[in-house]
C-alpha cells in the first residue's frame, strides 16, 4: 500500500492513542473492535455535512487519490526513463 510518512506517523500515533490490544483495524467497529467498519456512507455523509462538503461523495475521494498516484508515478518513470537514456518512459 503507498503511504506517505505523514500518513504512516498519523497511523502510529493513533496506534498510540488507542492502545496496542484496541484493534487490528484502524475503522474498527466501536461496539466491536475485532470487527471493521464496511460501510461508511452514514458515517460520511455525517461527517459531510458537519464540515460542509455538498456534492463530493467519499468514493470521489479514493479516485482523485488512486489518479494523484497514478500521476506521480508516471512522472517518476519518465523521470527515471530519461536518466536511464530512454527517448519515451512510459
């Protein structure tokens, strides 16, 4: 999984927060820690309306990341490409 270190320091921290024997996931079910969340559409939909957001569903969310991803790699191939000599990367 591609993670920043931002993302993975966040990550240990809550580990941090919540202690060690919470839960393996980090959406855990709060009635049931050994289970995980599935469904989020509630949960956002709350979250949505409390910051404000109108028209972005949370699936809109992993697509512009999986695309900002997609982006940088290709730039680091054509970067990488051209170092190695190659006329066209990708």
């Amino acid at each position: 999984m591609f993670l920043t270190s931002y993302c993975r320091d966040v990550l240990l921290q809550w580990k941090s927060i919540t202690g060690p024997t919470f839960s393996e996931f980090v959406f855990a079910n709060p009635q049931n820690p050994s289970m995980q969340i599935k469904d989020y559409k509630r949960q956002w939909r709350t979250v949505a309306k409390k910051a404000e957001i109108v028209g972005h569903r949370l699936s809109d969310t992993r697509s512009t990341f999986a695309s900002r991803v997609n982006l940088f790699a290709h730039s680091i191939l054509t970067v990488f490409g051209a170092v190695a000599g190659h006329g066209a990367a990708v």
